[in-house]
C-alpha cells in the first residue's frame, strides 16, 4: 500500500526526522492562505500516488502571491499518468547546497533489509540504477542487530565531506530503518535529502509503502488509504477472498490460483485476445465466491465473453461446477460463458455441466482459449 | 531418488490441531508420509488420527526424531514457527502459510542460517515424491514417479504442467512449489543443483513468473552448472507493471521484472522456453530422448 507524501511526512516528524513546515491544501484558496503564512517563495507539491511528479508539471517553486494562485490553479485537477490531483501541498522553498538519494527496501536476492545510498540525488533511483549502477551504494542490513549510528556514517562519509552533515544524515537514517521496521514498510525513501545553506540536513521528499502482509498489524492504516476506483475493487475482492485486478481487455477471467490465472491471461493474448482482468477465486468452490467473482466480470463494461478455467486439485471439480450451477441460478448471465475443467473429478464436474445452456465447455486451456475468443468476437 | 524428501524423511506438523493443518496430515498420512508428530502449544498428550501432539518442536523431536517440519501456523505467528523448529533442529522447513509480513521473515533468516536449517516458502504448497513422499498440500493423484524434476513459484499452474506431464507419461522425481513471496527460503538455483546431483532426475523443469530476478540469475546458473536439459515457463507475459498479479512476489517493478526479459534470458542459457502449459511435455520428451520412460 503507498501513502502520500504528506502522509509519510507525518510519520517521519513522529520519529524526529526532520522535516519542512508544510501545509494540506485542496483547494487555490488554501494554497493562498499557506502562502501568505509563509510570506515568502514556497513551492507547490501535487500529492499523487505515483513517480514523476516534477516532469509532469506537478512540482512549482512560487517567489510570488500570483506565481502561487497561478500554481495552484493548474496542479489541482490537473493528471499525472492517469490520476487527478486532488491535493497539494505547501512548503517554503529551501536553498538546497547539496542532495543525496536515501532508500530502504525489503531485498529479494539479499533476503533483508537493503540500504541504499547515492550522491545523485533527487533524479529516480531507476534511472541511476539502469544507467550508474555504481554510483549506489548498496549495504544490507543485519536483521538481528539492525542498523547501527557507525554503518550509516561510515556510508555518508562516502558521499559526503562534511562532518556535520554525515552526522546528521546518520541520525536520520537511524530513525528511517525504526520507521521502516516498526512500520512494516516494502520502501521507505528519502530522494533528496538535502543540505541546505544553513548547514542543515532535510528529508525534503518522502516515500513509503506498506506491506500489504502486514496490514493486521497495523489497522490504522486503512485511514491513510487513497484509492483509485480500480483499486477500490480490488480492495473489495480481497475482503471477499478474491484476488482481482482489472485490466482493459474484453475476455473476462476467472481462474483458481494466481500462476494460473496469469498463465490463462497469457493464453488469452497468445490466441489474439485481450483479458479483461487477473481474477483468481482461491481455493473453495464456494458458490457465493463464484457469485462474487461473476459480479466483477459482468460489472466490466468492457468484458464480451467470459473464461472460466478450474483445475482441481484438493479443490474438486464437481464441487465447482455445482458452485457454478448454483450461481447461474441465482444471477442472469447475458454473454458467452466458456468454461474449462481439469484435475480431480474434472469428468464428473463436466457431466454436471453437460446440459447447461449457457456453457460453453472446454478441455484444454488453448481449446478454451480459442473458444471465448471466437464468442466475443459474435457479441 | 529424489530430493529433499524420500522414506526416510519425518515430518512434523506444526498447526496440526487447525482445519487446515489436520486436514493436510490425513492427506500425506494416506499417501504413506511418515508423519511422526504434532506441534500445538497447550495439547501435548493429545492426538491427531494416532499422530501424538507436543507443546513444542523441541518436544516432538526428541520423543520422534522428527528430521522435516511442516508449517500451517496463521500468517501472524508463522515465521516465529519457522524459527522454533529451526532451533529445535530441524533441517528441512516447509513455509505453508500465506501472509507472512516480509519483515517477519526477514528476521528469522539468519536463524534459519545459523542452525544451518532450509526453508521451502513461504505461501507454497510444499513438495512431493512421488510414490515416496508427500509434504505439502498438492493433490497426489496427478502426479506419477519418473525421472523429471519441477521448480515452480506458483501453486495450481504447477499441477497444470504436472497433469499435462503424467497424462503424457512422464514422471517426477520431486516436484517443489517453492512460493510465490518475494522473500523466500529455497530458491531455483539449490534446488537446480540438487537436481543435478539426482542420479534419478534427467530433466528438469522450471516454472517461473514475473517479478524480481530469480529467473534471470537461475539462467545464468544452468549455462555454468547445469548439464541435464531443463524446460522452463513463464506466467505473467500479459500482466501490467505496478500491479501485484495475486502472488506478493509477481509484481513488475519500473519495468524490471517482465516475462520478456526473463523468456530472454533462458533462451541465452540454451533452455527451452514453452509458450503454453501444453508445450511442455513436448519439450520435455525432446529433451529427454531415450531417458523418456513411459
């Protein structure tokens, strides 16, 4: 889950990480009023749950009441890569001498915790990573010991000369790994961090994501959820035990596992057509769960034909085709329905399936494939 | 022969007392898994079907010589099992959990290391020879005893490929769903090399997913170390970046992670790639020429 800017600004103040003033605003009026406290430059800052925010227009450094009311009239409501601003925030404009890259990740190959430190900061971290890989320093950190005030000076020291600033980077970097443990982060990143002309060391962005694993832990976090529609729906389904994320094509899915799932979108595409979603209902062949799962698909306006694709393993296919049955019942189903059985009691779920009207059956996942891509195209 | 698990292999279960946890041990208890013990804190003196139940692993290894533990503990409380068994000795940790916060797991890996203990998982289905040995949840009656080994990331699309194999007459060796996490225990490459130690294992098959590099690093793995065949498939060619594809590991960051660059990299390695399930038995008679035993 990622949170905004703000939002991971008002962690980091909770753990003394020291931030700039700033103020929420959603509306020009607000953006004026934060203005006028400040009394001087400030700078405009879309909150959007995506990168890029500066190349797109969504960044403005304002020396002027106007330049403000000019900013903020074209940040707020404005796109960024498909999503619309709706809030902004306020800051005073810093006299920057200096900005590094600072980033905590969870590791797949390291299998811990990774630091990551870089003088060229302020530029995406991806960009130095596919062109300068050697210009980030990357250090994992012991999980038992965490990470200690010497390991993070001894990596400031190798982008910065200054005493001072190393020990105050240090400092932060401490407090940032607690955020990132007791917080359950996936990312916790600070692009730049920057030294400004009073010698003083800021977090001036901030990014952080949680894990979604760990969302037990932490049931505040549903509060600082900031939902696209699509995600919304996606939310929704994992309430119901499905996993669904909607795509843009016409052929709907519903499919029990994820690599599965992702195999028979694969399918779809390989076949020359275009899934409608990733939908995978799990385990049970729990009627409501197919009922549920139904209800996405034909709630896409998008989706022409539907790909039902079961294979059975502790979950039976006969118990399936009986959920299925039972959910036909229960909705009307108004486009094509093809749908593919295999694995346990896969011949007994077809027999139960044989006299339906509204299925199309299938017996391999290309046969599958080939047949609902045919009945979206007669839609 | 296989790997990992065989007759010789003793399993505890940790969470036998939950519905899943009992349900699971009937199940490899039936296809003749020597399940020696159960781990439920507070029901030790009970039993599950026979199986005794102890308070701790370290109880249960003592009184069973317990060697392999399996882990159906919630999520919450999953790696803190992991660890446990660990401590007690156990040297193979099958993960069966889904859920588990990454930093939790991260915690318990230099435990794992320290004791010298494997992990398989988490958020996998375990792992079975066939006609040997079951520790996991995968449907027995698919799979047949052969000379093929399978590595797989994911849980329904591994018994896809398996059925296609059987039904086309080749066997397994072992089969291992090792997760679909982004922090896991065992990883293709160990598992690789243990296959290629296997005097009954000529192929192998390998089924990855978008996300992370392990593909990439198995490729360049198989050209340096390994000289059996091994086909390999990718799940996710038609998944969108940023958006986790169900498992928490499939996920395509910044553009790294794809299909493509994966499909690529195995190809450059000399290893088959299938482009649908239905491919693989094809590829894998080819592969193994006179080896293929029906």
């Amino acid at each position: 889950m990622k949170i905004h800017e703000y939002q991971a600004k008002e962690i980091f103040a909770e753990y003394q990480i020291p931030v700039q003033t700033f103020f929420v605003c959603k509306t020009v009026d607000e953006v004026v009023n934060a203005f006028d406290k400040f009394g001087g430059p400030v700078v405009v800052k879309a909150q959007v749950l995506v990168g890029g925010r500066g190349k797109a227009g969504g960044i403005k450094f304002c020396d002027s009441k106007e330049k403000a009311i000019e900013a903020a009239t074209s940040i707020i409501g404005m796109d960024i890569k498909g999503l619309t601003v709706e809030t902004v925030i306020v800051c005073s404009a810093v006299d920057i001498a200096d900005e590094i890259y600072v980033g905590l990740i969870t590791d797949r190959n390291t299998k811990s915790v990774l630091l990551m430190v870089s003088a060229e900061g302020g530029v995406e971290i991806e960009e130095v990573a596919k062109t300068n890989p050697e210009k980030i320093i990357k250090i994992p950190i012991d999980p038992q010991i965490g990470l200690l005030p010497h390991q993070a000076r001894n990596v400031f020291f190798k982008v910065m000369k200054n005493g001072n600033h190393v020990r105050q980077a240090a400092d932060i970097l401490v407090k940032l790994y607690k955020v990132f443990i007791e917080k359950d982060c996936s990312l916790a990143e600070i692009n730049p961090l920057v030294i400004d002309k009073n010698d003083k060391v800021i977090a001036l962005d901030a990014k952080v994501n949680f894990d979604d694993n760990a969302m037990f832990r932490h049931p505040d976090y549903e509060a600082l959820a900031d939902y696209t529609d699509d995600e919304k729906l996606e939310v929704e389904a994992n309430e119901r035990g499905l996993s669904y994320v909607k795509l843009d094509g016409e052929i709907g899915c519903m499919v029990n596992g994820a690599g599965l799932a992702m195999a028979t979108m694969d399918m779809i595409n390989l076949y020359g057509g275009t899934p409608a979603n990733f939908l995978d209902i799990g385990g049970s062949s729990n009627p409501q769960k197919v009922i549920h799962a139904m209800e996405y698909l034909m709630n896409d306006k998008n989706v022409k034909a539907v790909l039902i694709n079961i294979f059975g393993g502790i979950t039976r296919c006969d118990d399936v085709a009986r959920g299925l049955l039972e959910a036909f019942k229960q909705m009307d189903v108004k486009m094509p329905v093809v749908i593919r059985l295999s694995g346990t009691n896969a011949k007994e779920g077809k027999e139960l399936l044989k006299n339906s009207k509204e299925l199309i059956t299938a017996d391999t996942m290309a046969e599958a494939a080939k047949k609902v891509i045919e009945a979206a195209k007669n839609v | 022969m296989s790997i990992l698990i065989n007759k010789d292999t003793k399993l505890v279960v940790q969470g036998i007392t939950g519905r899943d946890g009992g349900f699971h041990t009937l199940k490899m208890k039936e296809y003749g898994t020597n399940v020696v013990a159960g781990v439920s804190p507070g029901k030790e003196g009970t039993n599950v079907d026979g199986i005794p139940v102890f308070n701790t692993v370290e109880n249960a290894v003592k009184a069973t010589g317990a060697n392999t533990s399996i882990v159906f503990v919630p999520a919450p409380f999953a790696a803190d099992a992991v660890a446990e068994a660990a401590e007690a000795g156990i040297k193979l940790i099958i993960a069966i959990s889904e859920g588990i916060p990454t930093v939790d797991v991260i915690r318990i890996t230099p435990i794992l290391e320290k004791y010298g203990a494997k992990m398989i998982g988490p958020n996998c289905p375990g792992l079975i020879s066939p006609g040997k040995s079951l520790a996991g949840i995968l449907p027995t009656n698919i799979f047949k005893e052969g000379n093929v080994g399978l590595i797989s990331r994911s849980g329904t699309l591994t018994y896809e490929m398996v059925n296609q194999l059987t039904t086309n007459g080749i066997g397994q060796s072992t089969c291992i769903g090792i997760g679909g996490d982004p922090i896991i225990g065992l990883h293709y490459i160990e598992l690789l090399a243990m296959f290629e130690a296997d005097i009954h294992t000529d192929a192998i098959v390998l089924c990855g997913e978008i996300g992370g590099d392990a593909e990439e690093q198995a490729a360049a793995f198989i050209k340096e170390n390994i000289t059996k065949p091994v086909v390999a498939f990718i799940a996710g060619q038609s998944a969108p970046p940023g958006k986790r594809m169900g498992h928490a590991g499939a996920l395509i960051t910044s553009g790294s992670g794809t299909a493509i660059e994966k499909i690529k990299a195995f190809e450059a390695a000399g290893v088959k790639v299938a482009k649908e399930p239905a491919e693989i038995p094809i590829l894998v008679k080819k592969a193994l020429g006179d080896k293929w035993q029906a």
